[in-house]
C-alpha cells in the first residue's frame, strides 16, 4: 500500500489501538519492536511479542467497479 492514513496495532490480548490521519506519520519495526512515530519522534513503542497484527488502512480509498 502506498498510501495509509491509518495504523492498527491489535494485541494478543485482543485490544487494538489506532492512530489516525495526523497523529502518526510513519512506523518501523526494528525487529523486536513496532515503533510509530510523528515527525520523527516516537510516540508508541510496542514489543512485538505481545503483538499480533499491525494493519495499514486507507480509509479514503474506493474501490473502482468497471462498467
């Protein structure tokens, strides 16, 4: 995906937390971590252990139906 404006972090546990457009602007994962950032600082460290999915959404996008 190119292009995100949303990030899920969904946990063993069942929580998920998100960051939407403008609270995040990009994300890393160093192996043992996953790291969201904004303007280059990290604002949400998680040990990946505890992770279990990290999904990158477009909410905007729209699906294209050919006629």
């Amino acid at each position: 995906m190119e292009y995100a404006d949303r990030i899920e972090i969904t946990f063993k546990s069942g929580e998920t937390i998100a960051y939407k457009e403008g609270e995040w602007d990009d994300y890393a994962y160093d192996g043992k971590a996953v790291i969201v950032k904004q303007k280059g600082a990290w604002i949400g460290i998680y040990n990946f252990d505890h992770v279990f999915s990290v999904e990158l959404k477009n909410t905007k996008a729209v699906d294209y139906v050919p006629l």
